[in-house]
C-alpha cells in the first residue's frame, strides 16, 4: 500500500495527534473515492478537521477544494512535513 517510514508517521502524529492507524484507514478511503468529486472532497476535509480537532472555515475549504480539482497539489508529501 504505502511505504513510509515510522519516523514521517511519528512526524505527522506530533502535528496533528492522529495516530499510524487512523492515517492508514484514512488513506485506504481516500484510494477508493474521487476526489474529483467535490462533495466527496468537502466530507474528506471536515472529516480530516474532526480527526485533528481543528475548524475548517469554508473559505479555507474552498480553497482546499480548488486546489485538488485544479492539480495543484504537492506531488511530494514529504515535503509536505
């Protein structure tokens, strides 16, 4: 599936205190939607917004929808970090 190392899970869990599993599970979700598909889009960030406990405005989610159905995203999570 994916191939990280624990040191980028313990990273991402220092961030946002979502643990290896839940990003996982989330991830195996994420491969089987489209995210192309808005609606599917916006429930994927409220969700992810619950999971860290942190608000998403709807600017911001607007946002964050142009940019994933423009391509704009980073290619490389890594850097992401």
């Amino acid at each position: 599936m994916f191939n990280f190392s624990d040191s980028f899970f313990n990273k991402v869990e220092k961030k946002t205190n979502v643990g290896k599993e839940t990003i996982l599970n989330l991830a195996a979700k994420l491969q089987q939607s489209d995210l192309k598909n808005e609606a599917t889009l916006r429930e994927v960030i409220q969700e992810l917004g619950k999971m860290t406990g942190k608000e998403v405005s709807k600017d911001k989610e607007d946002k964050i929808v142009k940019a994933v159905v423009d391509d704009k995203v980073p290619k490389d999570i890594n850097g992401m970090f």
